[in-house]
C-alpha cells in the first residue's frame, strides 16, 4: 500500500488507541500487573502520531494532539497523584512526592517519545514549549504549586530534628530538594525563593536560641568548640543534601548567630574571654578564636584590638618594671626584646615609646647595644647569642618613632668604644652597622661607618708617624706618643679648649704637625684634647705609681712639678679651662677614691676658694691605677643637637613638596611632610608650622593674598 492509499485516521479513532498505550503506561507506573511495551507496541503508537499529524488539512491533528499530550498530565495528575499526596503528611508526604516526581518524570519520558513528531515539526515551526517542558510544567503547576509549602516545611522540621541529635533519612532530604532544582529547569529561583530564603530564616531563629542559651552557661573556650562543631555539621548537610549554593549563605547565617551577635560578650568573658587566654597562654583556644573570627566581617578587629591592650599592658609593665629598677637601666629593654617577637606594631609603639626613669626608649634601646657591644659589659653573651639580640634590637627599633634620636646617643656611646679601646669585637660592630643600613637605610649609617673606617686609617697613620720618627733623629716628641685624627664630620661635636699644655706635650703636638703636614697641607688639625690620656709617673714617698689619667688630668698634676701649693684660681688660669671642667677634674683628684692631691679645706665638694697640694703620702697596693674623670652627661647636648638637624630636616622636606607642587594647603603640607620625616622622627605639627613661618621670612614661601591657608613656592 502506498502513501496515497493510506486510510485517514479520524481524531477520535486515533485518539482511543492512543489512550490505551497511555492507560498501559499509567498501570505500569502505579505498579498493577502489566506487561512492559514491546518495540511493536512503541512502534505502533508512534506511527499513529506520526500518521494523524502527516494527514491532509482538515485531517491534520497536530494541535488538537498537542493539546491532548498537556490534557493526559492533568487528567492522570488530578485523578491520581493529587490525592495520594495529599492523604499523606510530613515524612510519608515526601516519600510519596519523590515516588511520584520520579513517576512523573518517567511518563514524560515515554509520552514524549510517543509524540515526538510533534517535536521535530509542528512545535518547531510554531515555536511551542517542547514536550518535555509541557509535561513538567503540568507537574509543577498542579503538584508542586500547591504542596511546596507543606514540603518545605517538613523538610525544615527534619532538618531541626538532625541538628538536635535525631537520626534523619538524609538521601530522602535529598532527592526531595532535587525536585525544588529539577522544577526550575536550568533556574535556582524556586530553590532559592520557595525553600532557601525560609530555611535561612529558620537557622537563625535556631542558633540564635542556641546562642542566648550558651553565651550564658559556658566558658568563651567551650562556647567557641560549640560554635566550630555547628559550622562543621552545617557544612556537612550542604555535602549530604543541601544545593552547594548554599554552603555561603548557610554558614554566614550561623557565624552572624552564633559569633557577630554575640562577638563583645564573648571577647570579654571574665575569666575565660580573650585577655584570660593570651594571659595564660592558651595557644590552641586562641588559634579557634582567630579561624572563626576571621571568617566573620571585621571580625578580627576585636580581637586585634584585645591583643593590642594585651601586648600594651605587657609591655607598659615592664616598663614599669624597668621604672622600679632604674638603676640597673638594660634590663628593660630586654626583656621588651623578647616580648617583641609575639607583638601587634600598633600597641608595640605605644610602650616602645614610653620613656623610663627620664630616659627615651631610643636612649636605652643605644645603652643596651653599648652594654652588649662593649669590653667588660654587663652582658656576657656568645657570639651567636650577640648576633640573635642585636637582630632584635633592629626589629626593635622600627617601632621606635625617634630613630634619629637613637643614632645620636648610638653615635656617641660607639665613639666613646672606639676611642678608647672599648669595643669587644670588630665583626659585630659592623654586623649591626649592616644591619641597620638594611632597615633603615644607608643615610641612617653613613657617618657610623665613616668613623669605624676612621679608627682603620688612623691605625695606618700611627705606623707613618712611627715610621716618620725613626726615620728623623732630631724630630723626637721626647715620650711615647699615639695620635688618633679623626675626620670632623663622621664624629659627633666635642668642645675643643685651647688648654694651655704642659711644655713636654707642646713638644708633641709640634712634632706631629709637621709630620701630617708632609702628608696633607690642606687639612687643619683641631685638638681635642678633653678625649686624650696620659700615662704619667707619680713619685710617692712610699713608691712610685703609674697613673692613667685624661690629657685633663694629666696638665693638673704637672702644675705641681713646679709649685706644692696651688689655688683654685692658679689652676684655672695656668690650664685656661672653664670653671665646670676645673671642677670636674679637681674632684676627680682630691674628692674621690683616689686622692692624689689634698685640698684645704678638706670637704667634698669644690668651691674657688680652695687651696691644693701633691699628696705625696698617697699609696696604692696597685702599681698602675687608672683614675676616673666622670664624663660629662651629654643627654641635654645630645637633645639639642637632635632638635637642631630635625629643624634643618623640616626645612628642607618643606622646600622639596613646594618645589615640585608649587601651590600647596596648609594641611596638605603638613601631612606630606610627617609622611617624608615619619622614617626617621615623628615631626611635632607646631615645629612644622614654626618652620613653613621661618621658610616665608626667609622667602622660600609666601602666602596666598586671599587664602591665609594657601602657601606658593618662590623659586
């Protein structure tokens, strides 16, 4: 038989066979005794579609097939399905909701295999919704719109029973939230809108209880264990059943509950909060705290800001400490050394920058690399240890906001080591030279390196001058003499007098000139006699004792190689000194504890009216003894000096920013200029606003006529 043979097939004829194959399938689905379709029978079925759709107008049922495809969905959903769901409640509802989603999903399946001519021509001609898509749009729009509530319910109270301990079908939890993906068909909005948004709000109103109950009744440490365990299980159920897009929201839910709401009360339990913790060193608690707190908005802050007390109040005690003990002025500083390694920067510069007993941290930090650095230093360490502490003492020191304050009182106590002999140890006077190049830049130790080279040169020049006097008889200094030249700008400022020196050193210093004039003829030596010593001999009634004694000194006593008797007076003008450095070395000589001459009257103090002579009765058990000269304290020069370049330093930024801005606001100028300065100090606002007026006397700046606030650049 040929196509054009073919008997029509009217609509109600087709449509009868059609329900039969369809009935068969509604039987196979519900489980009744049927036999499974043969390809005859799949075969049979199709070519009936296929015929009443490929027959001539007004015989082609395309549409009316189409209509019925959607009409054997709602008729088998509301007489079969619908009731079944809704005899059932909780648990058994959703037993039975995804027995019947699979069903349904099932009868799609074959239905739109039946139909698939439908498919591939008329509903891609008039651009219909495929049939797969019809037949879930019936299930969703009769099924799913009207239960998904109860659903979403039941699946919410089993959800609460497992968080409570309960055992819970959790591949049945699963399948059913497949169903609220699978209904959206490629969207997350039914996911999301019908069940997420009120699971989310469920989860709150559950640990929020949870968290009123047990911010109460436990430690921060067991709270904190709690709060962990509940973020692990909810993480779980997204593994187990929950659509992986809610793994965020579900667990910024929890943390808001049980770590934002209750972050304060947490932080600051009495006796188990954050202080308890870092005081009694629970490592462990304390690293829960940071992984939970970290994960939860600016919820570190709190926590940084407990830590930040913690250090301060740590390291203010010890300062404190160190304020108790005074005296004994390195002990402080260590001990702020070791608490470093475990510091916040911010807190650090708070105590770091508190003075003790009137002395600024950048003095003591300088002090305490003096006593580790020194010959006979309190600090009896290793090689290795020295090297660890003064790495230390860098670190250290960038917390320190007067770092030009440190070089200065450093520059002064390395001098004092290196003049006179007192270094312990070349290599680690230059390893912490290095090391403070590398954090705080070559500038900072340009003139520390320049003096530690001197100290080489001078060494070499010693050998000239040796070299020199055994080549030249007649150019004889008459004693032993070592000078050290130093180059004026490396070194700090010392005050030169021009003392009037004994006429055997005279000879000396004559000597040399004209031996470093054979080397340079451009250099002026300045003596500084007030950094020199003398090894001279004092002839006692009872033996003869060497003494060491300062060039000072040293002028004193040979007055009375001349004269027994001398007054205050005599000795200031026949030495041309100042009346404090007459005193100083006066008292050194008769007041202390070795008296070389006696004082009339004998008390304990000088005054210009006394009146001295050799005690020649003097003895020692020693044959040589070193006699003290008290240093002068520096600290008020050192300050000063200080002050001064800091000025030049506040010039010269101030000049730089108006250089390359030309026009600048006034308090746009003062925060570029704390910026530039910050590295080495922490400028004073008045001293920069001292020196932008100096700068506009001077004419290096004006101000605006019509904005006071306003300064310009005059090149």
């Amino acid at each position: 038989m040929t196509m054009n043979q073919r008997n029509t097939i009217d609509l109600e004829q087709g449509w009868d066979f059609m329900q039969k194959g369809i009935l068969k399938l509604k039987n196979i689905l519900e489980g009744l005794p049927e036999p499974q379709f043969s390809s005859e029978d799949y075969m049979m079925l199709y070519t009936t579609i296929y015929n009443m759709c490929t027959q001539k107008p007004p015989h082609d049922y395309s549409q009316q097939l189409y209509d019925k495809y959607r009409e054997s969905f709602e008729e088998y959903i509301t007489s079969t399905v619908l009731p079944s769901l809704r005899e059932k409640h909780d648990e058994f509802m959703l037993r039975e909701l995804v027995k019947r989603w699979q069903n349904h999903k099932i009868m799609v399946r074959w239905l739109s295999r039946f139909f698939h001519y439908l498919d591939r021509y008329f509903i891609a001609r008039r651009s219909l919704p495929p049939l797969k898509e019809v037949g879930l749009t019936c299930f969703r729009d009769l099924v799913y719109q009207e239960i998904n509530g109860k659903v979403r319910d039941a699946v919410i109270s089993l959800i609460d029973q497992e968080r409570e301990g309960e055992q819970i079908d959790r591949a049945l939890l699963k399948n059913v939230l497949d169903i609220f993906v699978e209904i959206g068909m490629g969207q997350m909005d039914y996911y999301e809108n019908d069940f997420e948004e009120a699971m989310l709000k469920d989860t709150a109103a559950y640990y929020s209880r949870k968290a009123s109950i047990w911010i109460l009744d436990d430690s921060c440490p067991d709270y904190m264990l709690k709060a962990e365990e509940c973020l692990k299980r909810e993480k779980d159920r997204v593994s187990n059943y929950l659509h992986s897009s809610s793994e965020a929201k579900l667990l910024e839910k929890v943390q808001h509950e049980l770590l934002s709401v209750y972050a304060t009360q947490l932080l600051e339990k009495e006796h188990s909060g954050c202080h308890a913790l870092l005081r009694d060193d629970k490592v462990e608690d304390l690293s829960r705290m940071y992984r939970l707190f970290s994960k939860i908005p600016r919820g570190l802050e709190p926590v940084a800001n407990i830590f930040k007390q913690h250090v301060t109040a740590e390291g203010t005690a010890l300062v404190k400490q160190a304020e108790d003990a005074a005296s004994n002025k390195k002990a402080d500083k260590k001990d702020v050394i070791g608490l470093q390694e475990q510091a916040l920067k911010e807190a650090f510069e708070i105590f770091c920058n508190k003075g003790v007993a009137g002395s600024s941290s950048a003095e003591l930090l300088a002090t305490f690399c003096d006593n580790i650095l020194k010959k006979g230093g309190s600090e009896k360490l290793s090689d290795e240890a020295i090297e660890e502490t003064l790495e230390k003492v860098v670190k250290l020191l960038a917390y320190i906001s007067d770092k030009d304050l440190f070089a200065e009182f450093y520059r002064k106590k390395l001098a004092r080591r290196l003049l006179f002999d007192k270094s312990a140890n070349d290599e680690h006077e230059r390893s912490i030279l290095t090391k403070l190049k590398q954090q705080c830049g070559g500038q900072f130790t340009s003139k520390m390196e320049g003096m530690v080279t001197d100290l080489t040169l001078a060494r070499e020049n010693q050998t000239s001058f040796e070299e020199y006097l055994g080549n030249n008889p007649n150019a004889n200094p008459g004693i032993d003499l070592t000078v050290t030249v130093l180059t004026t700008g490396f070194w700090p400022s010392y005050k030169s007098f021009d003392l009037n020196l004994p006429a055997e050193m005279v000879k000396c210093v004559e000597v040399f000139r004209e031996f470093y004039q054979t080397k340079t003829k451009h250099r002026k030596l300045t003596w500084i006699y007030s950094l020199g010593t003398c090894n001279i001999n004092g002839k006692f009634e009872a033996k003869t004792i060497e003494l060491i004694v300062t060039t000072y000194q040293a002028a004193a006593l040979l007055l009375f190689n001349s004269s027994d008797r001398l007054s205050y007076q005599e000795i200031m003008t026949q030495l041309n000194l100042s009346d404090d450095d007459v005193v100083r070395l006066l008292h050194s000589l008769s007041c202390a504890k070795y008296k070389i001459l006696n004082k009339e009257p004998s008390t304990k103090t000088i005054s210009p009216t006394d009146v001295f002579e050799f005690n020649s009765k003097f003895t020692d058990k020693m044959r040589r003894i070193k006699i003290p000269l008290p240093p002068v304290d520096e600290k008020k020069k050192v300050i000063e000096d200080v002050d001064k370049d800091r000025r030049y330093a506040i010039d010269a930024s101030i000049v730089r920013i108006m250089k390359s801005r030309k026009v600048l606001g006034y308090q746009q100028l003062v925060m570029e200029c704390v910026e530039q300065l910050g590295r080495m100090f922490k400028p004073d606002v008045k001293a920069i606003k001292k020196r932008i007026e100096d700068l506009i006397t001077r004419d290096y700046l004006e101000r605006d006529k019509d904005n006071p606030n306003l300064f310009k650049y005059l090149a």
